[in-house]
C-alpha cells in the first residue's frame, strides 16, 4: 500500500465524521509542509489529520505547539511512524 492509498482509505473514513465532510489543505505529495503551515491549518480548520511515516513533533516540535491555539479544531487525528511500502525502500 503506497501513501496515498492508505491517505485515500482515511480520508473517505473521516468523511463519515460530521466535522470533517471536506477535505482541504496540503497534502504532503508536493512538499513538505512548514511548521507555520500545520500552525495555520491546525487554527482554521475544524478537524486535522496527520498521516505519515515519522514523527509528527519532527515537523511541528512542542517549541510551537505549546501555546497553540487551536479553538475551532475539534478533532485531530495524528498517525505518524505508519509503516507502508514506501518506507521500507
């Protein structure tokens, strides 16, 4: 299973899940996001999911998230180390 098989599976789950019916935002297959990116979506969206193969405080460290704030986002979903087929190349 590549990125974004398993990406495509969690996005149509969650799109079960009332907050999060829409789907926006960087997806990581062009670039990988800057910590102010995460800050910003974390601050406007209404739900936020991080799928990837390392640690997500690698890419938003705790110097950041300390004083988030994040009132509209109701629900995160942080899956970080997932093993898929591309990590073991």
């Amino acid at each position: 299973m590549n990125l974004d098989t398993a990406a495509s599976a969690h996005f149509e789950a969650l799109k079960k899940v009332k907050c999060c019916s829409s789907w926006t935002g960087v997806t990581g297959s062009e670039r990988t996001p800057s910590p102010g990116e995460y800050m910003r979506t974390l601050q406007e969206a209404s739900g936020f999911m991080f799928l990837g193969p390392n640690r997500f405080a690698g890419y938003l460290g705790p110097e950041y998230a300390a004083g988030l704030d994040a009132p509209k986002c109701s629900i995160a979903f942080l899956l970080d180390r997932i093993a898929i087929d591309a990590s073991n190349r």
